[in-house]
C-alpha cells in the first residue's frame, strides 16, 4: 500500500501522530508545516499533499473560497480539492493575544483597534481568527470592504514574534501553550499577552484530497491515527516527555495543557453541526461570502464534507 503524504503541524497537538507512526506502523509520510494550516491548503490545492491535520476554520474558509470562486472547485473529479474526512481534536483552541514584551503602547485587546496584525499567511488560522476577534470586538464595519486590521504575514512562530517586537505588526493570535514560554525576557523575541479568544468549534480537523476520499488508504491512515490516540491517553507520563524534550515546552505545560485536550476515540467523524457553526461564524465576521451559508441549506454539505 504507497503511503500518503500527511500534513501536520510540529506542536504538541501531533504527539499522537508520533505514537501512531513508532507503534502502530503508521504508513504515511509525516510532512511538518511549521507555518500551519495556510500553507498546508496551498499544498493540497498544489497536490504536494494527499492529508492534512490542520485547523477547522482555516480548512472551512479555503473550501468555501474555493467553491465561491469557481464553481467546479469542489467537484469529486477535481484532484486537488479537498475536503473534511474528521476531527482530530475535540475541544476548543485558546488563541492567546500577544504583543511585544516592552510595547507600552499596547496593553489590553482595547489597544488593537485598527492596528497591524501579524499572520502566519494570509487565509491561515491566525488570520482568520484576527476577523472572529474584530466580530467579538464590534469593530467590523458592515458597509466596508476593508478588513478589520492591517495584515502582515510573518510566516512562522518566530517571525511573529519578532514583528511584534520590531513593530512590523502590533499583535499576533497563537495557540496559549505554544506562546507561553516566550512571555519570559529572557526567550527570543520575548512577548506578552494582552488577551486570549477561544474558537466557538472544535479545533481541529483532517482533510483529504478527493482521489483519497473513501479508500484503503486513508481508512488505514485514519485508523492508525486513533491506535495513536488512544495509546496518548494510556500513556500521559510517555507523552509529556516526548513533548517537553522533542518539541518546544516546558514539562509542567506540557502537563497543564494535557488537561484542557480532548482528543476523540474515533477521528473519522465530523459533525454537520460543527460545519454549519462554523460556517455561520465565519460568514459573520466576513471571513466567507453569504453564498456558502446559502449552499449549505440548499444543496447539502457534499463541498464540505465527505459523503
């Protein structure tokens, strides 16, 4: 059986990817996409990828892009459109809001109306999420094209990091645990947190080109995967130390963050409700046009999801 190509992100969230592939004989290529779930949609609309693990909003704002600027996007014989084929975690992600560590000009999320907003990419979680904030905020403007913040894409953790302290952006949304080591002043590029937002849907989901959509293969795939979960949640004390020496955490993070993930018994589901949530936040705070809540009511959740 050829192995697939997976996309993932390189943080704590992919422990179970690492227990599926050294005990349970995962056939797949791990590929690390440091920069996150923007890039990995370039690469499956590239075909560079055949699965990604990446983050719900940023998978169900490319799909409706994609299928609101061209009709055929989402079609089954397209080889490089993709969709959701289930959820790898169930719980919320906590975005914290940072800034750099001496910016005195920013000390509270009041201070970031109409300021620069550092994004891994544009299309990417982090600048999705920037529009949900401006939603929560009350700073979207219904009568104007213009989006909420001034978007810079800095590609990576670092670089965020780094504009924000170089006054390239003026804030920047990641994962809580991943952020929190770096609000010390003596990491790289030290920062502060002005806030945090949480996604109103679980956070994270797995796609699949449509050549792969209901095959051996991506059943294997998906199948390992929850032999690696399931060996993640027998084997706490493993994961910790996996996460604390090859990753980027401090060991009592890696505990406390073990204790707010949830991750599911079977990942080969996604919940209708889950997409239509989403998909009405998203089209809230502009993210995606009226059209992809109307298809949605009127002709299914094939775009979206596998049949």
């Amino acid at each position: 059986m050829a192995s697939l190509r997976v996309g993932y992100v390189p943080e704590h969230f992919s422990t179970p990817l690492h227990f599926a592939q050294t005990y349970f004989s995962l056939c797949a290529a791990l590929i690390p996409f440091p920069s996150g779930t923007g890039h990995m949609v370039t690469a499956l609309q590239a075909g560079e990828l055949d699965v990604a693990i990446g983050l719900t909003e940023g998978w169900i704002a490319a799909i409706a892009k994609s299928a609101a600027q061209d009709q055929a996007a989402d079609d089954l014989s397209n080889p490089n459109a993709f969709r959701l084929v289930g959820t790898y975690v169930q719980t919320p992600l906590c975005w914290a809001i940072s800034t750099g560590q001496e910016r005195e000009d920013i000390t509270s999320v009041a201070d970031l109306k109409g300021k620069k907003v550092g994004v891994s990419r544009l299309g990417s979680g982090s600048y999705i999420m920037s529009f949900v904030l401006a939603d929560r905020e009350g700073w979207l403007d219904p009568a104007s094209a213009d989006p909420p913040f001034e978007a810079h894409a800095l590609q990576t953790f670092e670089g965020l990091r780094k504009g924000v302290n170089d006054k390239t952006a003026d804030f920047f949304m990641w994962e809580y645990f991943t952020s929190k080591r770096y609000y010390d002043s003596k990491s790289l590029h030290p920062i502060k947190k002005v806030g945090e937002i949480y996604t109103p849907w679980s956070s994270w989901k797995i796609v699949a080109r449509n050549p792969f959509i209901n095959t051996p293969q991506l059943n294997s795939v998906l199948e390992k995967v929850n032999l690696g979960i399931g060996y993640f949640k027998q084997h706490e004390d493993e994961a910790v130390k996996y996460i604390s020496t090859k990753l980027d955490y401090e060991e009592d993070d890696a505990r406390e963050w073990m204790k707010t993930v949830s991750f599911p018994t079977d990942v080969r589901v996604v919940e209708k409700s889950v997409v239509r949530g989403t998909v009405d936040v998203l089209q809230k705070a502009g993210v995606v046009g009226k059209q992809s809540k109307e298809r949605i009511d009127d002709h299914g959740l094939q775009r979206f999801m596998k049949s």
